[in-house]
C-alpha cells in the first residue's frame, strides 16, 4: 500500500544523476554532466566566508534573507537593467533551485494546469508534479539561426486552468536567450489570462553577446504576475553554496517570509556574506568566466559540430552544448556507451523532456585542454560505432 502522495510515490531519479551517480567521484572520468566547470570560487568570496564565521554569524537571521545581501542584490540589479527593484520584492531562500520550488508551490496546486518551456532541466518537471498539478511542454525549435520559441506555441498551449508558465533564458540545455521584445509580449498574454510567469534566469550573465541577458525585470512592473529566480551558482563558480534570490511581486512580502521560514528560514548566514563580496567586487571573475566558457563554446563548435553525425547549433547563452546524434535511438545508452568505453560524462538527451531522445547534453564549462581530450573521445566513440547507428 502507498504510504506517500501519488505524486511523491511515482517520482523517478532524473537521467543526469543516474548516469552520474555510477561513477561520480571517479578520477578517470572527465565529468561534462552537471552543470559547472572545474574553476574553484574566487578567494576574495571564499575570505568573506571565512571571516563571517570568524565574526560568529553562526545563528538564525531573518527569514527572507540578510539585509546587506539584499541590498546589494538590489543594488546589483539596479547597475544591470537600469531600474529601481523595491527591497520589499527581493528574498533570499537558499539555493536557485529551492526559489523555483517555492515559485511552484505559490503558484499551483491539484486541479491547476502548467507549461514548461523545453528542453528544460529535469528537475523542472518533478519540481511542478509534486504540487499535484498537471502540466504540458511547448519544445522550442531549431532553424538555420539556432533555436527559438514560438510564442504562439505557448499561447495554443495554455489552457483555462492554466496558472504557470516556466521558462529558462538563458537556456540549459540549448543555449538559447529570450529577446526583450519576446518577454513582452509573453507578459502581455500572462498578463491578460492572469498567469505567472517563473523566470529561471540563473544563467543571466552567461551569455556571448553583451554582458548580461535580457531579464523579465526590464518589463515587468512590481505587481506584475512574474518571479524571478536568479542566483550565484553560474555567474560567480559557486554552485556548492547553494545561494540564489527571488524577486517576487512587492504585495507578497509577508508570504515570502513565511514561506522562507516553512522551507529553509533563508541560507546561511556566513555563505550571505559570501554573497555579497560576489556581488561587490565579482565583475572580473564573471568577465573571466564569460571568456573561458566562450573558449569552450568554440572548442565544441570545432570538434563535434563538424562531426557528420551530429546536428549543432552555437548557443548564444549558457555554457552547454546539445547536440543531435543523427540515427542515435537512444540517449541513455549512448552517453552510459561514452562513459563506459571513453570515461566521458554526459548528459542524456531524454532527461530534458519530450522530442529529444537522440540528443545528449555536454557542459563545456571545463578548462580547455581537458575539455578538449574529452570532445576528442566523444567523436571517437561516435566513429567507432558508426555502424550502429541508423539514417
């Protein structure tokens, strides 16, 4: 008999972490599947760390996060998109991935209808199940420029029950960003049919054109129905901290506060100090990683793009590639086949969603020659097994 929530019982391990957890830890693997690179957290964030704890901020602070850390998230967006964030909007609940969680649980519930732009992340999915709403994917699609949204898809797509729309720019897997003009109009529509928006804009300063990506916050107002959830993982290498923020609409400050006390009563107090050292003095180290992940880009660009069985588009943003492996029927056996035989992690094309089983996804976030060995191998394996492969 089912002890658990029907929607807790049926949940599956994501192919990312099933791959990875055979081997993660393994020095022989060049690990391309999670999504950071192999650059330790800058010693200046690391310091203010270190001297918080020092200092004994060791105790609970408030539930929506620390006030200097919020300030200077406020600050921060301020120098980016060249407006006002009220302080009253911003919270601090721990880890981004935590935000969209919170996001999920705001907005739906059993009865509620979804959408989730894809490919997306995996955990995106089980993230809206557990709320026991329904949910549907609208697939961005790939032409001669890249991949794209059709903004029509997304409004066929919503239904009369429809509550939430999730969507990533920049993207993880394909790389795509969402222009100004698109995050109009789509606000425009959630606007009139009273459905929120959750914004994953995690990957916001990884882009290769400028330094920052178009952020729903340039069109949203303060009671618009839109969340943000941002965070430090991508921007400044410090994905263990576990530290993101939220901007919600301003008149939800009190449900912000005790929903952040319900789920993490906010990060730590020394990883906030962290934080804001990141924020205050970090423009050098996102400019460095910004150029270090566009070395990469053009590492897989060169490597598998012109392989013959692999279909490539140049991301524009984040730090990923994913690629279609022409005749690959399944994505699972090929990067547990790469992982096997060449000691290459990858992700599995399935894992992000409907309609792309014959992709898989490479994190080209490594240090160049380390990424290269590992491109190397990829195309090796590919050539080896050719003949394994359909039309």
């Amino acid at each position: 008999m089912a002890l658990l929530r029907p929607e807790i019982e049926c949940l599956e391990q994501n192919g990312i972490t099933k791959v990875a957890m055979t081997r993660i830890g393994d020095p022989a693997v060049i690990p391309l599947w999670f999504g950071e690179g192999d650059v330790v957290t800058a010693d200046f964030i690391r310091e203010a760390a270190k001297r918080a704890l020092d200092e004994g901020l060791t105790f609970y602070g408030h539930t929506r996060g620390r006030a200097e850390l919020r300030e200077a998230i406020k600050a921060y967006l301020g120098r980016l998109y060249g407006r006002e964030i009220d302080f009253e909007r911003i919270t601090i609940p721990g880890s981004s991935m935590l935000g969209i969680t919170m996001a999920a649980q705001m907005t739906l519930s059993t009865g509620d209808h979804a959408l989730i732009v894809s490919p997306a992340w995996p955990n995106i999915d089980r993230t809206f199940a557990v709320t026991g709403a329904a949910f549907d994917t609208v697939r961005q699609k790939r032409g001669e420029q890249g991949w794209y949204l059709a903004l029509d898809d997304v409004y066929e797509a919503a239904k009369p029950n429809t509550k939430a729309i999730f969507v990533n720019s920049p993207c993880n897997p394909t790389g795509w960003v969402m222009s100004r003009e698109e995050q109009s109009a789509l606000l425009d529509f959630c606007r009139e049919r009273r459905i929120v928006i959750i914004a994953d804009e995690v990957y916001h300063r990884n882009v290769f054109n400028g330094e920052v990506a178009p952020s729903f916050l340039d069109v949203a107002d303060d009671e618009d129905p839109v969340i943000v959830v941002n965070g430090f993982s991508k921007a400044f290498a410090m994905t263990g901290w576990r530290l993101g923020w939220m901007v919600t609409p301003k008149r939800y400050a009190e449900q912000m506060a005790v929903l952040s006390e319900c789920f993490n009563t906010s990060a730590p107090a020394f990883v906030q100090q962290a934080g804001v050292a990141a924020l205050e003095q970090g423009e050098p180290v996102v400019a460095e990683l910004r150029e270090m992940y566009r070395a990469g880009r053009d590492a897989v660009m060169d490597i598998l793009a012109i392989h013959p069985r692999i279909e490539l588009s140049m991301p524009a943003g984040a730090f990923y590639g994913f690629p279609r492996v022409r005749g690959m029927q399944s994505s699972l056996d090929f990067v547990n086949g790469v992982l096997r035989e060449e000691d290459v992690g990858l992700a599995p094309g399935y894992t992000f969603g409907p309609g792309n089983e014959d992709h898989f996804r490479v994190c080209f976030a490594q240090s160049k020659d380390r990424l290269v060995e590992a491109l190397e191998r990829i195309t090796r394996y590919l050539d080896r097994h050719d003949n394994e492969f359909g039309d």
